[in-house]
C-alpha cells in the first residue's frame, strides 16, 4: 500500500512522522504558573456583541522578579502573579520560601 502512495508523494511520508513529533512538542513549553499561588490559565468563552461565543483563555498577570533573600545572602528568581507579590509582603519572603521547598519546588 505505501509504494502507491510513494509514487505521488515520494517525501511526504518521510517527512510527516517528524512534523507530527514537532507539533506535538511545542505544547510542552514551560506552563504559565505562578510559583507562590498555583494560578494557572483559565478557559472562558469570548462574547461578541452578536452573542456568539468562542473559547478563549484567561491568563494570570504573572511577574518574573527577583528577591534578595538575606537568610541565604542570595537573590532569588520567582515567577509570581501580583496576587502572589501580596502573598509575600503579608507572610514575608522566607517564610513563602520555605513553605515553597517544603512543597517539593526548586529554588
């Protein structure tokens, strides 16, 4: 059955396997996750005025920041989202640091 289609498309089926592997790679990019909170990125439905919905996604308002950690004498590297930037000036960077590592996060 392949040597009818190879005699049409002589590359194609060579070459279809690897953009298939390709495709399905490029979901599997770092997630859009705020390290202090766990907001990940909702679906909704985006409403025209003629009320016809369509899928759309909510993303959470994440930040890359850096804190200087004086317990470590180190600068640290968190992506937060804003409500996550609150989280840390009401408990206070170590103690959310430690609550992190405790969870099994790298930092």
């Amino acid at each position: 059955m392949w040597e009818f289609w190879l005699k049409f498309f002589p590359y194609s089926l060579i070459i279809w396997p690897f953009f298939r592997t390709f495709a399905v790679l490029k979901f599997y990019v770092m997630a859009r996750v705020c390290q202090v909170t766990g907001k990940v990125p909702m679906t909704g439905h985006k409403v025209s005025h003629s009320n016809v919905k369509t899928k759309r996604r909510f993303l959470p308002n994440l930040q890359t920041k850096r804190f200087y950690l004086p317990e470590e004498d180190k600068w640290i590297t968190l992506k937060v989202s804003v409500e996550g930037l609150r989280t840390i000036n009401k408990r206070g960077l170590h103690n959310v640091v430690k609550q992190l590592r405790a969870q099994g996060e790298k930092i």
